[in-house]
C-alpha cells in the first residue's frame, strides 16, 4: 500500500500537543504537509514563546511518520509566527495605482475563467498548474475565487499563511506550486460578507503583497461570472491572457460568451477554451454518453478564431481526486484527463505562453 497523506496525517494525530492536550493536528499545529514518492514534508507552527517545549514534539512527530511502511524519509521543520503579524485582508489605505502592474518576480500571469459555476474551473486550474509544474515550469496558483474558495481543499493546503512583518504574505506550497487562497484567511465554513472596495482590497493585496519569489507563470483561479474581481484583475494588473472554461450545453456558453466579451472589452488576450465534462464513457460498460452534449465549446471557440485547448472527459476519478487533496495530474498521471491537462500545458510552453 503507497504512502498517502490520510496515513501520515493518522500517525500525526497520535502527536499530543503539550499545551492543549490535543493532538497536534487537531490542535492546528501541522503545515504544509507534503507527500511525495515515499518523501514527508512538514511544518509544526507554535506559538514562538514555547518553542523550546515543542522540539520534542518535532522529534516525535518526524519519528512516528518515518515509521510508517514506504516512507524512507521525514522531514519536519518548527516555525513560529505571532498572529497579530498576520495581516488582515482589508482594503489599503492608499490608493491602487490605475495602470496595470507587472507582479514583482512573475513572468506571466494567466487568469483561468468561466462564466457561471460548475463547470470545474478550479479543478482545471489546480490539474494545470501541477502538470506546468511537472513541466518543469516555476508556476504560482492563487485562488480568488472569494465566495467559494476551493483550491485548499483542491490542493490538499490547510493553515493560516504567516507573515515576517505584518506586510509581506508567505504562500503554501503543494505538488511543486506556490499557492495563495482567501480561503487560507479565514475558517472554514465561513461565509466572506464583502462589497466591492473590500473585495478589490483583499485581491490586491494576494497579489502584489503575497511573497510569490520567481514565478514562469501565475494561474488565478477567478470566480464565475463579470464582477468585481475579474474587473480588479483586468484593471490592476498585467495579464498575458485569459483561458475560458465550459461546459458544452448552450445554458454555460451562453455565460460564457458573456466572460469572452468582458476579457475583449477590457483588451486582455484569449490563450484559448476548455470543453470540460465533454463525454462520459461508463466504466461498467464502456458506453460513451454525451451528457452536457458536445462540441459546443469547439465550435465557439472556431467561431473566435481561438484554439480549443482540451475536451476533458467526465470522470469519477477526477472528482475524487479533487476531493482527496491530490489533483488527478498527481495521482493518476496516466489518466485521459490527466493527459488533457498535460496537453494544455505543452501548448502552453510550445507557444511562449508561460
């Protein structure tokens, strides 16, 4: 059986936090756990006044994940960070310069849309992110989907982001991408409750205060639809272009047509369309069915004169790969889907795009 995060995260909790008396990862104390080809990667953050007692717990934690059957290596590392240096999402004070800005560090930055929900938008971003990683391409995912974040469930991230000095965000980092979500900000379950100026705020600030070092590429994940957000992103800063996701019924490419015309109007170019849940092919039987139809997106995209990066089949595994917190171009890199994400990512490199 291959070492999977559920297994280190069930050896951690039988870690016991000295100050709560819980175990360290009930007691929010596990970071950025990494699992990797037998390779465990992991952060203890503590409160930096009882650091000392805590080193201990490090020893013990790396031991009993060592001990786990296919691990040949563990690694865990004791940060501390007070959390009034946390920076609160909230509008800055001083006024956002009008013209579009480059991202210090970033080469490119791509924003991944659609124009209403369900279509799989984060899923797309998250499996192509990794396979630009795989790639071998330096490559930033932030998720601003600020109503219905999901890349940290997507990526399989959890913990607050610190910060050195109340100013400068730390991002996570999975599968080899450097990640920021508004989800990382605030509980889960918790409902962000913002108008507009709250919302341009919070954005520019993942962007131009999060620590993204040198980055080939910077997917953002956008939320559905025209609003603020997508508004904020075209206006502030500089996009080497947008990808527009769908599904094939005429209900998402009428949204869609709608997400096209605002990235036209706003002078941001068009890298190209996604058909997701193109075809579902029963793996009983191996009936292919087109549920949401069928080359929609094909022809909407001949209809632009843009190309159509992928038609992505419908799959369980796709699904329980996002769910499970290991993308599907991770886990099962053989998969159709799988090789759709890479496709688009070798697209991508071919034409100078990341």
């Amino acid at each position: 059986m291959s070492l999977t995060r559920e297994i280190v995260l069930a050896a951690l909790r039988t870690i016991v936090d000295p100050v709560s008396g819980n175990d360290i990862h009930a007691a929010g104390l596990v970071r950025a756990l990494m699992v990797e080809d037998g390779s465990v990667r992991f952060v203890l953050e503590v409160n930096p006044a009882k650091g000392e007692i805590y080193e201990p717990v490090r020893v013990a934690a790396e031991k009993s994940v060592l001990a786990l059957d296919g691990c040949n290596r563990a690694s865990a590392i004791l940060t501390a960070h007070e959390d009034k240096k946390v920076p609160d999402l909230k509008p800055n004070k001083k006024p956002i310069e009008k013209r579009p800005q480059k991202i210090p560090g970033v080469k490119h930055v791509l924003a991944v849309a659609s124009g209403k929900g369900g279509v799989g938008k984060s899923t797309v971003s998250a499996n192509l992110a990794c396979a630009l990683a795989a790639a071998g391409k330096k490559v930033g995912l932030l998720d601003a989907d600020v109503y219905g974040p999901s890349q940290p469930r997507i990526m399989g991230i959890s913990g607050r982001p610190s910060s050195p000095d109340g100013k400068i965000i730390l991002p996570l980092n999975n599968y080899g991408v450097t990640i920021m979500s508004i989800g990382l900000m605030t509980n889960e379950g918790q409902a962000i409750i913002w108008r507009g100026p709250m919302l341009m705020g919070a954005l520019h600030q993942m962007l131009m205060q999060v620590q993204w070092g040198t980055l080939d590429v910077l997917l953002v994940d956008l939320p559905p639809g025209t609003g603020d957000v997508q508004l904020t992103l075209t206006q502030k800063t500089e996009l080497s272009g947008a990808i527009i996701v769908s599904t094939p019924q005429d209900v998402a490419l009428l949204d869609a047509r709608k997400g096209i015309d605002m990235f036209k109007q706003m002078n941001t170019p068009l890298i190209g369309m996604i058909e997701n849940m193109s075809t579902h092919i029963c793996s009983k039987c191996g009936h292919e069915e087109h549920i949401f139809d069928h080359g929609g997106v094909a022809k909407e995209a001949a209809k632009l004169g843009i190309p159509l990066l992928a038609e992505i089949p419908l799959g369980l595994d796709l699904r329980i790969a996002s769910d499970s917190g290991v993308p599907l171009v991770v886990s099962n890199p053989e998969s159709a889907q799988a090789k759709s994400f890479y496709g688009v990512a070798e697209y991508l490199i071919e034409q100078v795009i990341v």
